[in-house]
C-alpha cells in the first residue's frame, strides 16, 4: 500500500521569502503521478502543481515549483515571494498509473503542512 | 459559477438522523469521489464513480452510501449518523482521458453529529 508523509505539520515565512514544504511517499510502483494541493482558510482545494513520475524534469508553475527526487521518493515544494494569499493548509498526494487503462484515479494524501506567511 | 457544488455547506444533526450530502458538477467529468478530512489525517476516500453505472468503495467506507443518479451527481448518505462522522466532506470529480487524471474539488460541507 502507498503512503505519504509530511513530517512538517506547521510552518511560517516571511512574505516575499522562499518557504520548502517537505513530502515523502512509500511505493513499490514505478508509474504514478504526484500533486499538491492548497487549501486556504476558504477551506476549498485548489490544485497547485503536479508531477508525472517518469518525467526527470521538475514541475513549475509560476511562484510554485517542486524538487522531485524518485529515487529518494520525496516530493518538495518550493514557494517563491510569498505571498500572504499563500497562508494555506498544503497537501501532498499520490495516484498511481495503472498501464494499459485509465488511471486508478485514487489519490493518498498526506496529513498536510499548515503554512503561515508573515507581513 | 462554480464547476463542482456541494449542499449543504454545512450541517448539525443529531445521532442515528439520517443524512444526505449531495454533489453536481458542471465539467462534464464522468469520474466522480467522495473524500472526508479530519484534523492530522489529510483526506480519506470513501466512495468513488468511474461512470454513472460503476460505484466503488474506498478506504473508509463503513457508514456511508452512495448514489450516482447522472453524470453530473453524486451524492453520500450516513443511514444513521453518529459523533465520528463529524468532519469535513469533499466531493471531486476528474477526466481520465487527459495525460493525467487530475481530481477537482467542491468547496467541502461541514457536517457536525451531536
């Protein structure tokens, strides 16, 4: 069974800083494909980044942009200029490619890291 | 207006009441999820659709239906709800056909069982 961990469960930044929310998973496949997610105090889940595991090169999407490390099965990410709409709750999740059909469409998620961005 | 919809936004009730949670999406996804979050343990999956005819359960299904009426709705039922199903419910829908079968949420109804 798949399982992701973030061991960092409360972190805080200074706007305009560079902040790293850690993530590490447990697999035993070889195809999968890895997200995070935003959740603000609105409490709704916004799909940040996301990462195919056979692809070497990292994710970026603007400010946000994740080290992904499979051999090491981590998954970091890394804000740029923190914004104070950057003050969210971030998950980390897995869903593994089954090959020759769709994807299982089955996300693990982690327990998830609350980030504070400071003025 | 919204792709994903979740009524109620939030709800009481009380023990052994029966209770709906209901979901429409706009996207035209065929795949549709129930998750529920508690605090320390992320999100959790409790029942998913691939299509209007296909119910599956997931992790934690015990305590919960479901019923897929169309396409575009999904919705969990707690026959009779007690105390530790209080928490944050989530529907999510996602498109298998794209290179990746990213899952969009609803904006989550909080339910509290007295």
């Amino acid at each position: 069974a798949q399982t992701v961990t973030q061991s960092q469960p409360e972190m805080s930044v200074q706007e305009a800083e560079t902040v790293t929310l850690s993530c590490t998973y447990d697999t035993s496949e070889n195809n999968y494909y890895l997200f995070w997610y935003k959740q603000p105090p609105s409490r709704q889940m916004i799909l940040v980044i996301r990462q195919e595991a056979y692809k070497q090169q990292n994710a970026t999407e603007n400010r946000f942009s994740v080290n992904f490390q499979k051999a090491a099965k981590s998954f970091s990410l890394k804000i740029s200029d923190s914004q104070l709409g950057d003050t969210a709750m971030y998950f980390c999740a897995f869903m593994k490619h089954v090959s020759g059909s769709s994807n299982t469409g089955k996300l693990i998620f982690g327990q998830g890291t609350t980030l504070q961005v400071k003025p | 207006d919204a792709d994903v919809t979740q009524t109620p936004r939030n709800r009481i009730t009380k023990t052994g009441k029966r209770i709906m949670l209901e979901c429409s999406q706009t996207k035209g996804h065929d795949r549709m999820y129930w998750y529920r979050q508690d605090p320390g343990l992320g999100l959790r999956l409790i029942y998913y659709s691939f299509d209007v005819k296909d119910i599956n359960k997931g992790e934690i299904s015990d305590g919960y239906s479901v019923s897929r009426q169309a396409q575009a709705k999904f919705s969990l039922s707690l026959e009779s709800a007690i105390p530790n199903q209080t928490a944050l419910y989530f529907c999510a829908t996602s498109d298998p056909s794209g290179r990746v079968d990213t899952q969009y949420f609803g904006p989550g109804t909080r339910l509290t069982v007295l």
